[in-house]
C-alpha cells in the first residue's frame, strides 16, 4: 500500500514538473522591461521579434537596420508591436508631432516621454529616428570603383556614385 502510494505522489510531482515545463514553453518571449535602452524591437504578427535600429516609418512601411538581416523594409500590416530603445519623432494625422520612446501595441501608438502621448495606430503617419534636428534627417553613402588594364594601350577607368537621402516628418528628398 505504501508503494503504491509513494508511485502516485511521485507520478503526480513528475505530472505537475512537466506541465509548469510545458507552460514556461508555450510563454511568449518579450524584450527586457521596462523599455529597452540600446535596441529597437520589432515583433511580426506571427510572434518573431527583430532587434534593430528603426530608420523611418512612412507610407505604412517600416524601415529597418539589422546586424545580421541588412537594411530590411516591412509592411506595416506585418507588424506587431515596436518597442524603441532610442528617441524618435513621430507625426500623426492633424500634423501633431511627439517626441519620445515609441511603444507600439494593441492598436495604440505611446510615445513615452516626460508627458506620455497616446495615439491611436490608424492615426500615425511617419515616424524618424532621433529627436527633430537637422543632423537626424540625413543618411547616405559614398562608393568609389577603379579598373586599370594594360594590353596594346594602358586605360585607367574611375568611378564614383553618391547618395544622400533626408527624411523628415513630411518630407522625403532622395539625391544620387
């Protein structure tokens, strides 16, 4: 009789271990709280997070830069919920502009600064990084090719492309 007991009580702890495994499993994962301090974090409609550095969102399109994915851009019907670890601008409809930590989820836009705004997401329009300076808006990059080859005649061919593009709130030049 204290065999069979001692089987149950052990069936029952190994039972209650397995279930508490399962549902520490089955828990989704979310960045450290309270708000990151050195990453954005993107999650996907189906559950992914991305760590990255958010460039701009405009025309429902985020745009990203990951370590190891590249510059990505995503729909924002894909997306889920950004939580920013830097200060950004953000406008929404009526021409109002926050600027703060973004906190993106369950269909509201909270800008948290030292007066929190909330918004609600159909009413964002844009979002850039960095607080609404001049130095913020621009990025770009330079490349410089050369080819030398020697036969009959010596040729010697140069190339160079550049590309800026600025980024505000309202607007977006690009220049190449």
């Amino acid at each position: 009789m204290a065999t069979r007991f001692r089987n149950a009580l052990l069936a029952t702890a190994v039972l209650q271990t397995s279930a508490l495994a399962g549902a520490a499993q089955g828990a989704e994962w979310t960045p450290p709280s309270p708000m990151p301090d050195k990453y954005d974090w993107v999650q996907l409609t189906s559950g992914e997070w991305l760590k990255s550095e958010i460039k701009v969102i405009y025309q429902s399109s985020l745009e990203f830069d990951s370590d190891k994915l590249k510059l990505l851009k995503l729909d924002m019907e894909d997306v889920k919920t950004i939580r920013s670890g830097r200060v950004v601008s953000v406008r929404v409809t009526g021409g109002r502009v926050a600027v703060g930590k973004l906190l993106l989820e369950d269909g509201q836009v909270k800008v948290l600064a030292e007066a929190p705004q909330v918004f609600e997401r159909a009413a964002l329009l844009s979002v850039t990084a960095g607080v609404t300076q001049e130095a913020n808006y621009w990025s770009g990059n330079v490349s410089v090719g050369s080819n030398f080859s020697s036969g009959n005649n010596q040729r010697a061919d140069v190339s160079v492309s550049a590309n800026a593009q600025r980024r505000t709130l309202e607007r977006r030049v690009t220049l190449s």
